[in-house]
C-alpha cells in the first residue's frame, strides 16, 4: 500500500516522510544550517539558502500536506506569519470577507495593518448564505473563514461557502487550526486554501511557535512559496523537527481531547452555575447537523458564561483553577484557560467584541489528555 493510500492514523506517522536519504535516519535531521555547498554555480542539490528551503522544514510541509490529503505545503514561523502569507496574495483596492467571530489576532492583522494597505474587510456570520453573497462585489478576491470559531464555537458549512466562492471566481481559505486535519479536511469541501496555526493541536505540547498553509493548485502553491522565500517569515529547522514529532500523536491526542471535552462540556451544560456552554457536540448547537456533517468529531475546545454574566465572577474562576493553567494558547497536552475579552481578542475593540458575543464573563477552555476527573474536579472546586 503506497502513503498516499493509509488511513490517517498511518498517515500521521509516515504521510509525506521517507528516510534519510545519507543515512537512514527514520526521523527527518535537524539540518541545522543557512547554506549549502555547491559544486558548481548554481548546481545546488535542491537546497542552496534556508530561508528557501530547508530539508527538515520540507519534511514538515510534506507531513502536514499529506494530512490535509493536499499537495502542497508550507511552513511558516507562527499562525499570523501563514496568514500574513495569503494576505499579500491581494493587491490594494481588493475586498476580503471575513467570519465575524475571528481570532483576535486574525483581526488585529487584518484592520490594524493591511486595511492601511487599502484592503477592505467585511464581516457575516457566514449562517445564510444569501447575506453571505450579499458582501460580494466586483473587487471581492477573498473569503477567509473559521471553523469552529474562536470562541463561540460558531460552525461555517465550508462547502455551501465554496460553491459561493466558485461560482464568484473567490479564493477560500479556511483556518482549521481548532478542527485540524483529524477532525476536518477542508481542501475536501472545497476550500482553495487551509491555514494552520501548528503552534497549537498539530504540534501539540506547547514548545514552538509555527504556523502552515496547505493547497492543491500549483499555480496557488507557486505564488505562495514566493511569498514565503521573498518575505522570510519561516520557521526554523528546530521548530519543524519539533512540530514533525508532534505530529506523529496528533490521531492519538485528538481522540483524547474529543472524548475529555465532550465530557467537560456535558458537565457544564448541567452546572448550576453556569449560564451559556459553546460547544458544537450539542444537539441544540444552532450549527450542530453542520458541524456533524463536516466534522468527524467536536473537539477539545469549549467556551462559557457563568450565570449572572459577571466579568469579576469570570476573573475569580479563572484564578482559581489549579490544574487548567491561566495562559495563552490551547491545542497543548496540558488543560489551558483564557479569558478572551482580556487575552486572545483583547485586541477588537470592547463594542466590536460583545457585539459578536464575546463578552467580559466569557471563558475558554482547551481541554487537555490529563484524567478527564481531575479536570471535572478541578472546575468543581473553581466554580464554588
């Protein structure tokens, strides 16, 4: 059975990899080096400048292109470097829409520096697909979605927005940094493009910062791997070496974060205390036959509101957890907990935030692989 043909388990393991070429080594080496010796001017080995390429780098794009089921992919130094990547596919005058509910970061990014280019951002719930099309016009080059949402959880039906963005000769790009490639595939339902902040589930122990973009269309992949060689935003040998390794427990981890939040969340959901839950596994989800049809699992992934909806009740529980550790982040071995109004989406302005929903009392969990009643317990004793 040759790679392109395992199942994903396999794939997570061996999908794109080979063994070294020099010696045999079955993990990728970390070459860790700038340049490389050329016999003759310009007759290089496929690798002349690291900031083009690196071998261990190349390893990663293959892993992380495989698992998509894509051709090509690319490796940055963070989330927001990948993304910066597909932004400067535009050219000023051009119009991106955007999910409404969107890491703070994206939308830092987005308003903060490249609408000072002269690109415009507008933003739908990407729920009706009529009000969706209703953004497009003749300088419409791109839809940039999330899914699930960062986070309320919000699910976009990838493949009703693609037969949109077809139709409309779009490019779609879809952050699949919550779902990742175990639970969504979203080059499958038509997507142009699929970014990955890696940082996060792909390498998945809270060591590196890397971001990835995944395509099909050569064409796409070329403009792209120009960007990243031009720009230079890449990651490190070390990082890919590191994000390649994780990568090899994203099934197994995976399936811990989904079976661990599912029953957080179920826990929540009948908590007295507890006002709102955000989490697609819910029958009552607004997007929950969406979510079951594009995704093969709901993930670790939950945000709430305590009853009464006060920011300093909010505060309280998440100073108090103990074993979910107050930090940036998520997509870690370990339990995360944040309070987006002041970390992750600190940067949308507070009007901006609560209207989408992102309000002061709102609290996200990323679920880790730890003994799912030690986490219970320790949500117990916070929201006493």
């Amino acid at each position: 059975m040759g790679k392109k043909e395992l199942k994903f388990n396999s794939k997570a393991i061996h999908g794109g990899q080979q063994p070294d070429a020099a010696y045999g080594a079955v993990m990728p080496p970390i070459y860790q080096t700038s340049t490389y010796a050329q016999p003759t001017p310009g007759g290089h080995k496929g690798y002349e400048y690291s900031r083009g390429a690196n071998p261990t780098r190349t390893a990663l794009e293959n892993a992380v292109a495989s698992l998509e089921n894509g051709k090509f992919g690319m490796a940055f130094g963070s989330g927001m470097a990948a993304i910066d990547g597909v932004m400067k596919l535009l050219e000023p005058g051009d119009e991106v829409i955007c999910t409404s509910d969107l890491y703070g970061g994206s939308y830092r990014l987005f308003k903060g520096i490249y609408e000072k280019f002269g690109i415009k951002f507008r933003f739908s719930e990407m729920v009706d697909m009529d009000e969706l099309s209703s953004h497009i016009n003749a300088k419409t080059k791109l839809i940039w979605v999330e899914t699930p949402t960062n986070p309320l959880m919000n699910i976009v039906d990838i493949k009703a927005v693609s037969e949109i963005t077809e139709a409309n000769k779009l490019l779609l790009a879809v952050d699949n940094t919550f779902a990742t490639p175990y639970l969504q595939r979203p080059l499958e339902l038509g997507a142009d493009i699929v970014m990955h902040s890696a940082t996060k589930y792909l390498a998945g122990h809270s060591d590196v910062v890397v971001g990835a973009l995944v395509v099909n269309e050569k064409t796409l992949a070329d403009r792209l791997y120009f960007i990243q060689k031009s720009s230079g935003a890449i990651c490190g040998p070390m990082d890919s070496f590191l994000t390649l390794r994780g990568i090899k427990t994203l099934h197994v981890r995976m399936q811990r974060h989904c079976e661990n939040g599912e029953l957080v969340a179920n826990y929540l959901e009948n908590h007295p205390k507890i006002d709102t839950v955000y989490w697609p596994g819910f029958e009552h989800h607004p997007q929950h036959k969406v979510a079951k049809a594009q995704m093969s699992g709901f993930g670790g992934m939950i945000s709430f509101v305590p009853k009464g909806g006060k920011y300093e009740d909010a505060i309280q529980i998440v100073e108090k957890l103990r074993i979910f550790t107050l930090a940036e982040s998520l997509g870690g071995v370990e339990s995360l907990v944040g309070h987006p109004a002041s970390m992750s989406h600190g940067s949308i302005p507070k009007e901006e935030r609560e209207k989408k929903g992102v309000v002061d009392a709102l609290i996200r969990l990323s679920v880790g692989i730890e003994d799912v009643e030690d986490l219970i317990a320790d949500l117990e004793q916070a929201l006493k």
